[in-house]
C-alpha cells in the first residue's frame, strides 16, 4: 500500500464540476491498493499517518506536530496509477489491486482512520471516479510511504530480492576477505 503525503493549507476534490469534499489545514492523501495488500497494510498505514510529525508544534519549531496535534484535516483519493509500474513507456497496473477488493480495503482504510481520530476530520473523494483534485502544498511539503518497505509487515521474499541479498552478501564476504596494507 502507498501513500503520498501533502501538507496542505487546502484541498478538495471535484466530480462533475460539483465540489464532493474539502478540507482546509491538513494532510492530503493519495492512496495505492497494491494486489498483495491487506488488513496490515492498512493499520500500519493508518498508524503512520496519524502519528507522523510533518507539522510545527505550538513553538514554530518544525516536525513536531502530527495532524491530529494540530487538529488538522485529511483529505484521501484513492489512486491505483500508484503502484504502475513505469520501466517501459505504457504504464502496467497489474500490481494494483482490482477494483472491488481495493474499494473494500479502502473503505477499511478509511474506517481505521476515522475511528482512530475524529471522524468528521476524514474525507475523501469518490472511489473510482474521474476527479479533480486542488491543493495548496504547504512548505512544499510531500512524503511517499510504502508499507511494505517496513520491516514489520510480513511480506513473501520474491526471487528477485532473494538473489539480491545474497549477491549483497557474497560482496560483503568478498571485500572482508580482501588483504589491506596497513599505513604506518
């Protein structure tokens, strides 16, 4: 699951030329539903959000404030185009989750949030809908989380990464094997 981050002096989303919801000082979110996510990826994402001081606190003094110490809104859009993967010039999806799977493990998303803060704090826009979405980036200030770049969620090793850390290991074998002069 991945989050962009916004801290924002505004935002909101339009539907049809109809403002759907708005929020005014506060984080906007944009949310992946990637294939493998589930009930973990939304609580340790939800925990995060909450609990991450990208906010001054009472004495300007900067990244000390989360956006519940703030009494900050939030304002999430759901965009699968987050876990494309880009390496050839079309965009592929297919690690997004499909569509009514994401719908349900958005909405439990959204659920963690509102019962962890103050529910009408939370907005959000229309789950697969074409929306506009207006911000005021606020410093600017933009973080990417990815719950799954988090040690603590249980993730399947793929090939790949196994192959990988054991390349990383024969090179630390290899350059620990290596014979330094010593300098007197």
């Amino acid at each position: 699951m991945r989050a962009i981050i916004q801290r924002v002096t505004s935002a909101s989303v339009t539907v049809n030329n109809e403002v759907i919801s708005q929020i005014s000082r506060g984080l906007m979110i944009l949310v992946g539903i990637g294939a493998d996510d589930n009930a973990s990826d939304v609580e340790l994402l939800s925990k995060k959000i909450l609990s991450l001081r990208v906010f001054s606190d009472t004495t300007d003094t900067m990244w000390k404030a989360s956006v519940k110490d703030v009494d900050g809104e939030i304002l999430c859009v759901s965009q699968f185009t987050l876990m494309a993967n880009t390496n050839k010039n079309k965009p592929d999806f297919h690690r997004a989750m499909s569509t009514e799977p994401s719908r349900e493990l958005y909405a439990t998303f959204l659920e963690n949030l509102r019962c962890s803060y103050q529910p009408d704090k939370i907005k959000d826009g229309v789950f697969g809908a074409m929306m506009n979405v207006n911000l005021t980036n606020e410093g600017p200030v933009t973080f990417t989380l990815d719950s799954r770049k988090f040690e603590y969620v249980d993730q399947p090793a793929s090939g790949a990464a196994k192959a990988k850390q054991s390349k990383t290991a024969n090179n630390v074998q290899a350059v620990n094997a290596i014979d330094y002069p010593t300098v007197d």
